[in-house]
C-alpha cells in the first residue's frame, strides 16, 4: 500500500526584489533559502482586495481613507500593497453604481407605465431594507432593535406578499367587472344588488390595468436578472483577476488599469510611503498599521560597575548591535536529513525604523523620503532618546502567508546612569473569516443550479430599488465632500486608520495564538539575554536586570525592597502596619 503525502501549502515571504513590481518595497534580511512574494501579491492584498467587493462598509472606509483623506500620509503596509487594495475598492465601487444605476433606471421607466403601483414595491422594499439598519451589527443588539428589525421586516414582507398575489390575480383577468359598460344588466344587478359597492378588485383592475400589471411582474423580473448579473459579474471577478493563480500578474489586473489620474497620483504616494522605515505618525496613532498592542512594558535598571570587570562606555547602538546577532539566530534551524524547516522564524524580519510626527509638515510631498534622509534621522535618533523623534529596532515575523504579522518594537536608552529597555510587541490578527471565504463563496455561487441563483435574487428584488437609492444617494454625498473637502490643499496628517487593520478579525485561532506567543517569547528572550551580554562587556551589573526580567516574563510586579514595608501574599491575606504583629494567613495563602 502506498503512502499518502499530504498538500502543504506554500508559505512564502511578501518581501519583494529590489526592482519586482510597482513601488516594490526594499528586502530586509532576505533568507535565500526561502521564495520571496512582493506585498502587492501577497495573500493578505488578495484577501483584502476580495472584501471590497464583498462589504460595501469595508469598501467605503478604505476609498474615505485612502482617496477621499488625500492630506493623510498612508500608514506602514506591512506585508500587503494599500494601493492595490485601494484600486479594487473603486473598481468594485463602479461595478456597484453601474448596477445601481440600472435597476433605478427601470424602476423609474416602470412607474409610469405601471400607473403607480410599482411605488407600493418601493414602499414595502424600503421596510426590509431598514432592518437590518435597525438591527445593528452587533452580534447580541438589545431586545429593542430586535423587535423593531423583526416588524420592520415581517411588515415588509406581508406587505410584499399582499401586493405580489394582488398583481398576479390582476394580470390574469381578476376583476374585469369593473370594465363592463355601466349599460350593461349585470352592472345595474351589481349596483343595486346586495354587494352595495364595488369590489375591491374591480378597483384595482381599473387602476393598473391587465397591462401594468403584467408590466410590473416584468420590471419585477428583470430586477431581479440584474441582481444576478450583478452577483455573477463579482464572483467573476473572485473567480479570475482576484484568483490565487492570476492575482500576481498586477500589470493585467484590470483594477490597476482603469482608475483615472486621480488615483495613478495617489497610488505613487501610497507605494512611495507605505514601506519607509522612516514613519510619519500621528500623535494619537503612533504605530497605526502595526496592529493591536500585546504587552508592552518598560524597564529600567541603574548602571552599576562591576568590580571584577574592565568599564567600557555603554552606547545605545551598543546595546542594540550585541542584541541583533541573538535575534538573527532564530532564522538558523536544526539541520535535518529529510524534511526541511518551514518554521517562520526563518524569514524573521530585522530592520531599524525612526518615528516623526507629521506635524509641521506643509504639503504631503515634503515628508523627508529623500535619499539620504532616513539615514540623517536615524544617526542622530539612535542616540538622542527624544520624545516626539524615536528610533526603533523593529522585528518582524510574517506568518500564515502574512495573515498574521508580529512585529516587536524595541528601544534602548541610556541616561543619568540608568538603561531604559522599551519593548512594545503588536500583533496583526488574521483578516476577517468572511474575506477568507472569497473563493469559496465564488465557487459555490458559480456552480450553483439556476434554481439557487434564482433563491438568492428573489429575496432580494423587493429592497433592490431602495438600496440603488440608498447607494446612488450616498455616491453623491461622496462626490460633494469630495469637492468641498478642501483636502487637497489641507495641512499634512498622520494616518488615521490602516485599511489592513479595517479588515482584520478580532482574534485568530488557536494555532495562530500559540504561534503569536512562541514568535514573542523567542524575540524577546533574545532581546534580554542580548541586553545583559552588552552590560556584562560594558562591565555592569547583571543581577538586577536578570531579576526584574524574571519578574516581567512571569507576569508578577517588581518589588525594589521590602524593608520597612508591610505585604501581604494570597487571596485571603491581611496585612496591618506598625507594631502588630500582621495577621495570621488565612487557609488558601501561599
């Protein structure tokens, strides 16, 4: 019986060539052992490029973002192309207008010739529309918005229901009495006869008519092959340009290549700022595009000499260039006979970074990304510990085929005798399930039975004309802010938001957790034991640092000393000042 050898998907490293692609962003430490894949065709681009087309919420705070925020700086892309991200997002915002604009078309051409009674549609369309508004997107909304989602929906369909017989019952000849001339015996008989008014669908025939209403199932119709156009035209774009096997070819991706001037102009700048080590930060967001923070601290020791060694002047660049051959082992690996390494450590990320705030800055080309200005910033910052202008020595490990980015910044400062260690680790969680799904849903969608295409539109043809409105409307609230923004001339900002941190989930599974926290213990053990190895050549002390490292790694609080003080340990512990004797530990003390 043969052996059966499982498919291990390729794990490969966003960190482009020199010269491979548009705005290709400078490898840090390159493993040649390992494939590099640019950002701007990395699975994370290719994951976020599929939202734009699949949340329409998503899409808006990356276009608001990164087109609309013309004044804002784009914040560090790490991993991921934000201008390729940005060129699907209109792209799948024009594909949603053009829809948009059709369905209203018709259902404008309809109403006339339906005499009205396709507004009804309107009316009943717009309560379904509304709930999931009234609902809310939170997972558990309060029981009031649940009850009001449950009749603004439940309204809307019986209203919907009521109509839909109605039209059908009208357009196959129900209630032709009321077209009978008034000579006729059976009008008189129906006049004065016992009925006493007039059939309520004999109204209704008289007021659409056999024609509207027919008309009114056809425009009803062909709203809803609109809707499934719509849908397979964007399952279309799932399945091919946005695929695993075509999304690499950005010179044929057809997003890159229909935007106008407007974006060619932003798209430089996003490419020309989103992979400098030097960063332009707002005061609030200092690491906006680093992800969530993930237990920061601070700590400082006093320098105190070593009698048994020789003293040696302590620099900040010492510190950090005994710290980063440590950090550069993680990337070797136990040689082995049959199987290679695919560990992540491997492509493990190690480069200097300097934070400068935007402020002062007069126009967006003139943050300083000049050649030979990353260099004049990081000679005099490394040194310097300033408070707006910092440097970092920034470590980073891309993994899960940068879904899941972990970068450590670390700084070291010493002053008055004192080292100061900074360590501030930040997780990018993996982007969000539904993105995740793009293929599956295109491929469901687009081997589904005519039936199923026809079970997902139905529902939806009701609200569809309410929702053109709605996205016509919110087109034209853009287009005014647009004009009236004044962002082309406004004064510099940081970044506001980071459309990578836009689409990422709130946690990542627990494989992904447990790979965040062994990528965390294994730099930051070699940052400490780095740390001490450059006190101990400088002729310090050691205790102390190795100490309070101990402390910090088993999450407890340092304690600098216990003399004359009164603590105690334990969930039912007590303790009194003074000369008492403190109370016994009750049971459950350690």
């Amino acid at each position: 019986m043969g052996v059966s050898t499982a498919y291990v998907p390729q794990q490969p490293q966003p960190r482009p060539d020199p010269g491979a692609g548009p705005g290709a962003a400078p490898a840090a430490a390159p493993n040649p052992e390992l494939p590099a894949t640019p950002p701007y065709a990395s699975e994370a681009t290719r994951l976020l490029c599929a939202g734009t087309y699949l949340d329409s919420a998503y899409r808006d705070r990356v276009i608001d973002e990164l087109y609309l925020g013309e004044q804002r700086l784009a914040a560090p892309s790490l991993g991921f192309d934000a201008a390729r991200v940005l060129a699907h997002a209109l792209r799948a915002r024009r594909l949603e207008l053009g829809w948009s604009a059709a369905i209203l078309g018709l259902w404008v051409v309809g109403l006339p010739l339906t005499r009205g009674w396709l507004f009804l549609f309107l009316v009943f369309g717009t309560y379904s529309a509304l709930a999931p508004w009234a609902r809310g997107k939170a997972d558990e909304p309060p029981m009031y918005r649940r009850v009001f989602a449950f009749l603004l929906r439940w309204y809307g369909r019986i209203g919907i229901t009521a109509l839909l017989v109605t039209t059908v019952y009208v357009a196959c000849g129900g209630g032709e009495d009321a077209d009978r001339s008034v000579s006729s015996p059976s009008y008189y008989g129906g006049a004065y006869g016992s009925s006493g008014s007039t059939d309520l669908f004999d109204t209704l025939h008289e007021w659409v008519g056999v024609l509207g209403a027919w008309l009114t199932l056809a425009i009803l119709a062909l709203t809803g092959l609109f809707l499934a156009a719509q849908r397979s035209q964007v399952t279309r774009s799932l399945s091919a340009e946005l695929s695993m096997e075509r999304f690499p070819d950005v010179a044929g991706d057809p997003a890159e290549q229909a935007e106008g001037r407007r974006f060619r102009r932003l798209a430089q700048r996003i490419r020309a700022e989103q992979w400098q080590p030097l960063v332009m930060y707002h005061e609030a967001r200092p690491f906006c595009g680093a992800g969530a923070a993930h237990d920061t601290w601070v700590l400082a020791v006093e320098l105190r000499p070593d009698s048994a060694r020789a003293q040696r002047p302590l620099s900040n660049r010492t510190v950090l260039e005994t710290v980063r051959p440590l950090l550069e082992q993680l990337r070797e690996s136990a040689a082995t006979a049959e199987h290679p390494v695919r560990d992540r450590l491997r492509r493990l990320e190690i480069d200097e970074c300097v934070f400068l705030p935007v402020e002062g800055l007069l126009r967006r080309e003139d943050a300083p990304y000049a050649p030979g200005d990353f260099e004049s910033h990081l000679a005099r910052a490394v040194e310097e510990g300033a408070e707006k202008r910092r440097h970092f020595l920034r470590v980073r490990v891309g993994g899960w085929e940068e879904e899941l980015v972990v970068s450590v910044f670390v700084r070291v400062h010493t002053q008055g005798r004192m080292l100061m260690l900074e360590i501030a680790p930040h997780v990018l969680t993996p982007v969000r399930e539904d993105f995740k799904d793009a293929d599956r849903t295109a491929h469901r969608y687009n081997h589904n039975s005519l039936l199923g295409k026809a079970a997902w539109a139905v529902p939806r043809v009701p609200a569809a004309a309410a929702v053109a409105v709605y996205q016509l409307g919110r087109q034209v609230v853009f287009g005014w802010r647009l004009v009236i923004s004044g962002n082309a001339g406004a004064l510099p900002e940081g970044p506001a938001a980071s459309v990578r941190e836009l689409g990422a989930a709130p946690d990542g599974s627990l494989f992904q957790e447990m790979d965040v926290d062994r990528y965390l213990r294994a730099v930051q053990d070699r940052i400490a034991h780095g740390v001490r190895t450059a006190l101990a050549d400088a002729g310090y002390q050691t205790g102390e640092f190795v100490q309070k490292i101990i402390n910090i790694s088993n999450g407890g609080v340092n304690i600098e000393s216990v003399e004359g003080s009164t603590f105690a340990v334990g969930e039912h512990a007590t303790a009194q000042s003074g000369g008492a004797p403190a109370a016994a530990p009750q049971k459950g003390t350690e």
